[in-house]
C-alpha cells in the first residue's frame, strides 16, 4: 500500500514564535475544515524561511515579502493572524496544493 504524499507549509514571522505559531495554529484548525489533509505545518523564523522555502510546497508570510525570491508559492498569512479576511487566502492554499477540497 502506497503511503499519501505529504505536502509542507512553513509560516514565518520576525522570531519564528508568537505570530507564526497563531498563524500554524489556525492553519491546523482551518486546513482539514477545506478538505486539506495530510498537511505538515512548520514555523520558522523570518531570516531563514528562504532556505525552508526550497524544501515547501507553499510559504505562509506574515511580513512584507518584498523582492525576495522564495522556492515555493507565497501566501500573506496577515488574514489568519488577525481572524479576518481569510476566505481568499484559502482559497489561494487549495489551488497552490491542487486541493479543491469543501
């Protein structure tokens, strides 16, 4: 029996804590409600989220992306840290993991 891919998600913030461990939380509760499992969520800090990117399906940013260059697909986590406006974010995880999930 063949075992299901897993698919990695890393959220970062300045210190790789508090706003991002809210954000995975959230993630957590939120990600198998829209169909999503099998979904590792990983908090990293800011500083080395460009390395972490390399090995994620998708990078969950709460600050301001800039120019960077990141080795996945980059969503604002700012919704789910404040609890608002997190329909469209969603929406764009389903389609970056090709997950049309409920």
């Amino acid at each position: 029996m063949a075992s299901q891919v897993r698919k990695r998600i890393i959220v970062a913030c300045g210190s790789g804590v508090a706003s991002s461990t809210l954000v995975a939380n959230r993630l957590m509760e939120l990600l198998p409600k829209h169909g999503l499992k099998n979904i590792q969520v990983d908090v990293v800090d800011f500083k080395d989220a460009k390395g972490h990117s390399e090995h994620a399906d998708l990078f969950v940013n709460i600050s301001p992306y800039g120019d960077t260059k990141y080795g996945c697909p980059v969503v604002s986590g700012v919704p789910f840290m404040i609890g608002f406006g997190m329909e469209g974010p969603m929406e764009e995880i389903k389609k970056v993991l090709n997950v049309s999930g409920k």
